[in-house]
C-alpha cells in the first residue's frame, strides 16, 4: 500500500493533467484503502493521510503514521 501512495505522489508532481490532478490520484489511493478489509476507523484515517501525502502536504509525522499503518497490514 506504501508503494502504491508513493507511486500516486510521483505521478501527482509529474502533472499529467492539467485540472484536478491531486484529486485524481488521490481517489486512486483512497480507492485503493477502500479495498482494505479493515474497521471503517482505521480507513478513515488511512484515506486522510494518504491524500495528504500523495497531495504532497503530509507532515513527516503523517507519513510515518502512515508507513506504520501500511507494516501492520502484514
């Protein structure tokens, strides 16, 4: 799941598109958590840091917070 963000934040700063960018690949991370067979609690939380560090505004908290998620899922 870690790789997939990063993947999506990668492809944000290229700018492929010019409207809505962000939001694009976004949804393909928040998509993604959705998948997740996880309490509704977790992917709440999961979704937000996820936008957030694929929108490139993640603290280097959110991100570990985020990297940490990602390990528990085995």
């Amino acid at each position: 799941m870690d790789e997939l963000v990063e993947l999506c934040r990668k492809c944000h700063r290229l700018a492929p598109f010019t409207n809505y960018n962000g939001n694009t690949f976004s949804a393909i991370a928040r998509a993604m958590i959705e998948g997740l067979d996880i309490p509704i609690e977790q992917a709440v939380i999961a979704r937000s840091l996820a936008s957030h560090i694929v929108a490139g505004v993640a603290s280097d908290e959110e991100v570990r917070a985020f990297k940490e998620f990602c390990a528990s899922l085995g």
